[in-house]
C-alpha cells in the first residue's frame, strides 16, 4: 500500500522537476533571444554610423587592398562550400538559394575587386560600376533566401546544378554588363558617376535596403526558430549593408585605397564565413547522431531476428521444462532472465532515451537510404520537440513512406519535412518516382501500407492525404493537431 502511494508521488515529483527544468531552459532561451536581438540591432546601429563618422577616413595601401580583397574571395568562396552540407541535409530551395548567393559573392569579388586590386588595374571605373551592379543582385539573393518559406524543396537533384548555374550565369551577366554604366576619377581619390548618376545612386539605395530587409529577415528567424546561424549571418549582412551605405556616402574608392566600407566589407565576410562554419558542424552533429542511431536500431533487428527468436522458443517450453526439472531449476531462470535482458536490451536500443524527432528521422534516412541505394533528405524545423508517442508514430509513417517510395514507385530522390504550421504540425514526404497513378492515369489499390499510415496518423488525431504533383512523383502529407 505504501509502495503504490509512493510511486504515484515519486511520478508528480519527477514531473514537476521536468517542468521545472522546461521553465527554466525556456527563460534561459528567451533572455539568449532578447539579448541576441540587442546585439543585432546594436550591429545594425553600429554598421550604419560608421560610414557616417568616418566619411572621409581612407588610407591608401595598394598592397593591403589587394590582400584584403583576396582573403574576402577567399572567406567566400569557403562559406559557400560549407553551406553546400546544408543543402545536401535539408534539399530546402532557400539553402540552394543562400549558397549561391556566397559563391556569386565571392566569384563578384574576385572579378570586381580582387583581380583588378591585385594587378592594379586603371579600368577602375568600369569595376566600381561593375561592383555595384553584382551587389544589387547579391543582396536580391540574400533578400529571396531570407524570406523563401522553409518547406520549398528542390526534389530531383539533377536540378540543384542547373539552378546554380543559372543564378550564377545571371549574377555574372548583370555584373560584366553594370559594368558599361561608367563612373569617372575625380580628385581625392575617389570615383563618380559619369552616366546615369540617378540610376547608379538608386542601385545603391535598393542594394542597402535589400540587405538591411534580409538581416531582418535571418534576425527573426532566429528569434522564431532560435536558429545561432541565421543570427551570425543577420550580422555579416547587415554589416554588408553598411558597406553598401557607405558607397553611398562616399563613393566608390580607387582600388588602391581602404575605407570604412572596406574594413565593413572584411568583418561582413568573416562572419557569414563563421555561419557557413556552424552550420557545417551542426549538420555533421546531426548526421553522426543519426548514423549512431541507425546502427543502434540495425543491431535491435539482428538480435530480435536472432537471439531473442530463440530465446522466446525456449521461453515457450518453459511449462514443459518446469515439469521435468522444476520451476527453480537453473536453466529455467537463466532462459526467463537472458528473454528479458534480451527485450530489454532491443527496446533501449531501438528507441534510445533523448533522441529527437529530428534525429529518428534521420536515422531512418540514413537506414532506408543504403538499403534501398536512394537519396533521403531530411528538413525538420520544430520549435519543440515532439512527445515519445508521436514521435514514434511520425518515425514510422516516414519509414513506410520512404519504402513505399523505393519499392513501388521506383523513387531515386526522397525529401522529408516536418515542421510546424499554423494548426499544429506536418509531415511531408515527397519523392521523384512514377507516382501514384497507373498506366491507365488511375489511382493505384490502396495497400496495407497506406493504410497502416492512415490508421497511425488518426492515431495522432491527424489524416493523411496523397497527391501526384504536376511534375510527378508523389507527394504524402500527414497534418497533426
């Protein structure tokens, strides 16, 4: 009696220390988020009176410029190598879209700022306007990639090179040909516009205010999704935008001399360097938890189809081996205790304490990924995490979708999604196989499998709906409460 009253108690206790711990992380993540909004804005205001105190601050160091130029090509061209694991992870289009806009930022900065530094070039009228023209676009891109929603995906990998190439063709094309708008050297130094003035100047203006839009976008991603690299890249774009307000101060200087602008530009470039860094090292986290959690669950399979198979066959003639040797007889507790070591064992490692939705789904890509030779991505953006329940059955709905998708619709690229909406939560899992329809362009019999997904997801209190999108392949949404 007393036991069972303890055991009630021992649970309230444990609960309320949970949600004890919850209130406090929560309290923790909302002071890191305010404070996190303070040092943006403080960047924000910082970037922005910078060029204005020190308007006509410029030294000029040819050699310097020429290397500063350099490490800033160099700073982004690794970033955008980084993000690409990112990508790869997510298959989200505002990740493709945030890479290529790193990579056009270094490929811009080499042509229009680095070559022309380091050969000491005396076109420089054409790369200022060059300059110009390639960050109006860049900063169009960090805009689109700022503000793109997260469950746009790019489904068929064939189509990553060609949206690549393509931005960056565009981006490149806009840069050479900006760079027929000349400007003229005036005294000090400094460069101005000779044809279209009023164009130039306003290029300026839409590039500041396309970086400031998306350093507020990446700022409220952070706070919403308490996302770190959204954070640090809101800083190196704002600090862009103050570079860019600086050209509009103050011009564009010579290629041999440095000014606040340039020294903005430096610190803007090591910080999305930074980013691309953290992501790359969450996502590798992630994949090693996932791979480690795979291999848990594979060794759960084997024991379960082998040892705990025989081990229950033996389990099964215990009446039978209590009456001819007795219910305490050492082999009897030993087969009783090795079957529920066994189950034990299979049960932790199947569903090891502390893993994430994120992370199950994970595992099961990477599971269903080799075993079916096919690409699985996954793109989990969740606030919280979700119950041991519903994550279990989450995990399975995916794990049967994905299968589905490899077995009966030939799928070579599967994407995963689970994110939060406005009602509650959903799962999508879109892949690029025949689809759901037949021959004949009628839906296919719905099977065990389909309908065992339907029976977990009114489990959850949610339904399951299945589409074939225009381009084809199938499209399978599960909508929680």
């Amino acid at each position: 009696m007393g036991r069972s009253n303890a055991e009630p108690g021992a649970r309230l206790g444990a609960a309320g220390s949970t949600r004890s711990v919850n209130n406090r992380r929560g309290d923790r993540e909302r002071a890191l988020g305010a404070l996190s909004s303070l040092t943006i804005v403080a960047v924000s205001a910082l970037a922005l009176a910078v060029p204005v105190m020190l308007r006509s601050a410029e030294v000029n160091a040819p050699t310097l410029r020429a290397a500063l130029e350099m490490m800033m090509t160099l700073f982004a061209l690794a970033g955008a190598w980084l993000l690409r694991a990112q990508f790869t992870s997510s298959r989200r289009l505002r990740d493709l879209q945030l890479l290529t806009a790193v990579l056009l930022l270094g490929l811009i900065n080499l042509g229009a700022g680095a070559l022309p530094s380091a050969f000491d070039s005396h076109a420089g009228a054409y790369f200022a306007a060059a300059h110009l023209w390639g960050r109006l676009f860049v900063a169009a891109m960090f805009a689109a990639a700022a503000a793109m929603p997260a469950d746009w995906v790019v489904a068929r990998r064939r189509h990553t090179p060609a949206i690549i190439a393509g931005l960056s063709v565009a981006g490149l094309a806009v840069t050479g040909l900006g760079g027929l708008v000349g400007v003229n050297r005036t005294r000090g130094g400094m460069l101005a516009v000779t044809s279209g003035p009023a164009v130039l100047t306003v290029l300026v203006v839409i590039a500041t205010a396309l970086f400031v839009y998306a350093a507020f976008r990446f700022a409220l991603r952070r706070r919403e999704q308490r996302d770190r690299v959204a954070g640090v890249m809101g800083l190196g774009v704002i600090l862009l935008a103050g570079a860019s307000f600086s050209n509009l101060l103050t011009g564009a200087l010579d290629p041999g001399r440095i000014g606040a602008g340039e020294v903005l530009r430096t610190l803007a470039y090591a910080l999305i360097l930074a980013a691309a860094v953290i992501r790359e090292r969450q996502v590798h986290a992630t994949i090693s938890k996932a791979t480690a959690l795979a291999e848990r669950r594979r060794v759960a399979r084997d024991l379960h189809d082998g040892i705990a198979q025989d081990l229950a066959f033996i389990a099964a003639h215990g009446p039978r081996f209590v009456e001819e040797l007795g219910d305490d007889h050492p082999v009897v507790i030993a087969a009783r205790r090795a079957l529920a070591i066994s189950r034990s064992h299979i049960s932790e490692l199947s569903d090891p304490g502390g893993a994430t939705a994120h992370e199950s789904l994970e595992a099961v890509a990477r599971e269903l990924g080799e075993r079916f030779d096919i690409s699985v991505a996954v793109n989990a953006q969740l606030a919280h995490d979700l119950e041991p329940n519903e994550r279990e059955h989450v995990t399975r709905i995916a794990r049967e979708a994905i299968a589905n998708a490899a077995r009966h619709g030939g799928a070579r690229n599967v994407i995963v999604s689970l994110s939060h909406t406005e009602t509650g939560m959903a799962l999508r899992v879109v892949d690029d196989g025949r689809g759901i329809a037949g021959a004949d362009l009628l839906p296919a019999p719905e099977g065990f499998g389909l309908r065992s997904m339907r029976e977990r997801a009114a489990a959850l209190g949610g339904q399951l709906n299945v589409r074939q999108p225009r381009m084809g392949g199938t499209e399978l949404e599960v909508v929680l409460p």
